[in-house]
C-alpha cells in the first residue's frame, strides 16, 4: 500500500512541476525560468524537484516526451487502418486533432524546441510510423530507398504541420489532410517507379 502511495505523490509531483513550467512559459521565456520558479508556482521544495529532474531543460523535455507518448498511442491506434488504405489520413489524421486540443502546450515547445526537442522528437514519431507503413506499401524498396524516403516524408509531414500552426491553423484541417496525402502519395508513385 505504501508503494501506491509514493507512486501516486510522485506522480502528482512530477504532474505540478510541468504544469508550473508550462504556466510559466506562458509569461516568460525559458532562459529566465528557474528551479524556484517552478518550485514555488508548484508550491514544492526544490528538493522535490531534483528527485525527480536534474535542471529546468530536463523537466521540458519530460513535457515533450509525456506528449510525443500520447501521440505514439494514437498513431499505434490508426496503423492498420493505414496499412489497409492507400492513405496516410488515419495517422496524420489524429494527430493533428491531438495538437488542436493541445494547441497552447504545442506552441510553447514548438517556441522552446531547442530546450523540448519537440520539433525532432515529432520528426522521429514521423519517421518511426512511417517507415513501418512505407514497407508495407513499398516492399520493393531497398533498406537504404526506405531510409531516404521515409526520413523525406517525415521531414515533409513534420514541416507541413508545423507551418499549418505558424498560420494559425488557418487551412481548414480537411484541406490539410487532402494535400498531405497528394504530397506523399504523389512522391511515393514517382519514387516507386
């Protein structure tokens, strides 16, 4: 019982601290952010926080990876339906409803990716999802093709999404949806050839 316990504190520990950081980077920029700044937005010790994060840029990246986990589930919960369609919809689909409703914490790790890594933990996502999809589709393709091809598309996609929500979102979502999938599959027809 006492494990349960530790397990829940520490969970809701590590769950203040990122809500004080994000918090935080809503009313200033990352590089003035300290410790006791999240610490006494969390209402916590600073020695709560070094159990948990050794400085300010691990507790931002433990946001981002928290984040790209979600995301991995629901691309893992789309995949057989890409497989089965000759469309990437089913994967790109949900997550970009996935940044829509997590629109305010994506645009502070897209604004301090260089401490999140959020952009390049996004790009991996990308590329890890597709190239299982890519072998599937494309079973032609050489190991070294599949590399350079899915790591384009991954690229592609990522840069895609990430202006769509420089402009506000302002493409409607389906429109969106509509292009990204000509763009992939109009490189894979003529990269298949």
């Amino acid at each position: 019982m006492a494990e349960q316990t530790e397990d829940r504190r520490t969970r809701r520990s590590k769950k203040l601290l990122k809500q004080g950081l994000m918090e935080l980077l809503r009313e200033k920029g990352f590089s003035r952010i300290s410790v006791r700044d999240i610490t006494e937005r969390a209402d916590m010790n600073r020695g709560t926080f070094y159990l948990h994060y050794t400085d300010t840029t691990d507790l931002m990246r433990s946001v981002a990876e928290d984040m790209l986990g979600e995301a991995q589930k629901l691309m893992d919960a789309h995949l057989e339906e890409a497989v089965e369609g000759n469309t990437l919809r089913p994967l790109f689909e949900p997550l970009l409803d996935y940044v829509i409703a997590h629109r305010e914490a994506c645009a502070t790790l897209f604004n301090n990716d260089s401490c999140s890594g959020f952009l390049e933990g996004i790009q991996k996502l990308a590329y890890r999802n597709g190239r299982r999809l890519m072998r599937v589709h494309y079973a032609a393709l050489t190991d070294e093709q599949l590399n350079y091809f899915t790591s384009f598309l991954a690229f592609g996609l990522t840069g895609l999404m990430k202006t769509w929500f420089d402009c506000g979102m302002s493409m409607p979502k389906e429109e969106l949806l509509r292009t990204a999938d000509k763009l992939v599959l109009g490189c894979a027809s003529a990269y298949a050839v």
